[in-house]
C-alpha cells in the first residue's frame, strides 16, 4: 500500500544508557540497570516501557528549549487502551505544531529503516548480510553493543537491525491496504508496536518488514527505543 510521509528527523542511534540516566538523576526516576552483563554507558538502554520514552521525550523537548510533542494525562484512562495488564493506561495525546522529540510511528521507522528515498532494497537496515549491519543473536555475545558499532544505512542510522527492539508510537493492528498519509496506526488496541529485532533473536526477526509488539507497560533487557522529531 501507498504511504506519504511529511520529512522528519530521526536519531543517528538508539537512546544510549548515558542518555536516560541522565535523565532519571535530573527528575529522580529509577533506572533498571541490566545486571545480566557490566552496563555500558555507550550501550542502548534497555528495560523500558512505552510509558517511559513517551516521558523522556517531553522532558528531552524541555530541556533543549522545544515545544512539547505530547499531552499526558496520568488521571485520564485511555478508552482505546485495551492492555488488560496496564495499570496506568495513561491518555498521550500529540499536540499540533510541536517541534518536540517523540517516537517515530511505525511508517516512519520502516521508511527510515529501508534507507528512505536512498533505499537500495537491502533485506536489512544497511545491507543483506546481518553481520555487517546488525547485533543479533549468532554474533552478540548474549548482550547489547555499543551503539554505532555496525554499518550505517543508506542515510547513515545505526542499528535499526538488531542491537534492540524499538518502540514506535502505534498501536499494533492490521494494515490499511489504502493510500494514507502519515499513518498513525491502528485507533485502539492492547499492544505497542516494536520494530528492529535485538540481540538475541534470530535474522528473520531482524529485517526491515518486520514487525512485533508489546504491552504499553513492558520492559525487557531487549527492547529500546530511538527518536524522531519534525523537519522545521
């Protein structure tokens, strides 16, 4: 199916370790620090919910002068949450005319992925052979890397396969197969959209048409996120 998309920014990587920690020493959140290798600061941070990089990227957009992307009502319930597990169920609603951080929605993540006008058709973000372009599950060692280690893309992105999953703002639900522009996702449903595949899963899992999923209140020391924000 067709999709149009209005130009936008993306971050080179994924939020680093660094990054949020910062963040949570600045607003005294707790970090959950993976104990299962010695924490890099360079590594992508992990263990994080939906929740927790919708609020990163509003203090990210305070912090650097920018109009926020979301409204949060923490009081609100969202009525199109359908996450039987999610005790917060918190309303986000983007604001119009923000210039703010926020995550990418999924369509942007794939275009992103597949190198975007610059795409040269790899199976992988940067190339069709994994080893060269991503972290996964025969080359990782059973841990997250150094953000950056692999190949670029075609417009120079970092670990858009493999390393960690990344959250996107959609819900998960079936395609549209009409033309739309700037896709939002499905209007309801249970689950977030993940996208990119991790250290410890197989390559098929990996490409840049692949798609997974996960509970608004998940945490998993495979699951990430990265950036995107408009083009002004």
């Amino acid at each position: 199916h067709r999709v149009t998309l209005s130009s936008f920014r993306m971050s080179a990587t994924e939020i680093t370790v660094f990054q949020y920690s910062l963040y949570c020493a600045l607003t005294n959140r707790y970090i959950r620090e993976n104990i299962r290798w010695p924490n890099s600061g360079y590594d992508p941070v992990v263990n994080v919910s939906w929740y927790d990089a919708i609020a990163y990227s509003n203090w990210l957009s305070d912090r650097m002068g920018l109009r926020r992307q979301y409204d949060i009502d923490m009081n609100k319930a969202d009525v199109n949450n359908n996450y039987i597990y999610d005790d917060l169920k918190w309303t986000v609603t983007p604001l119009v005319g923000s210039n703010g951080y926020r995550l990418p929605t999924e369509s942007e993540w794939e275009y992103a992925a597949r190198g975007g006008e610059k795409s040269k058709g790899y199976l992988y973000a940067g190339g069709d052979s994994l080893d060269l372009v991503g972290w996964y599950d025969e080359n990782s060692g059973t841990r997250t890397h150094f953000v950056g280690g692999k190949l670029p893309n075609e417009l120079g992105l970092y670990d858009m396969s493999g390393n960690v999953w990344e959250w996107c703002w959609d819900w998960y639900g079936d395609y549209d197969n009409k033309a739309s522009t700037n896709p939002q996702g499905a209007e309801k449903g249970d689950h977030r959209v993940n996208r990119g595949g991790g250290w410890n899963f197989e390559p098929r899992f990996c490409r840049a048409a692949n798609r997974s999923s996960y509970g608004p209140t998940g945490r998993d020391n495979s699951l990430g996120f990265r950036l995107a924000s408009p083009l002004q």
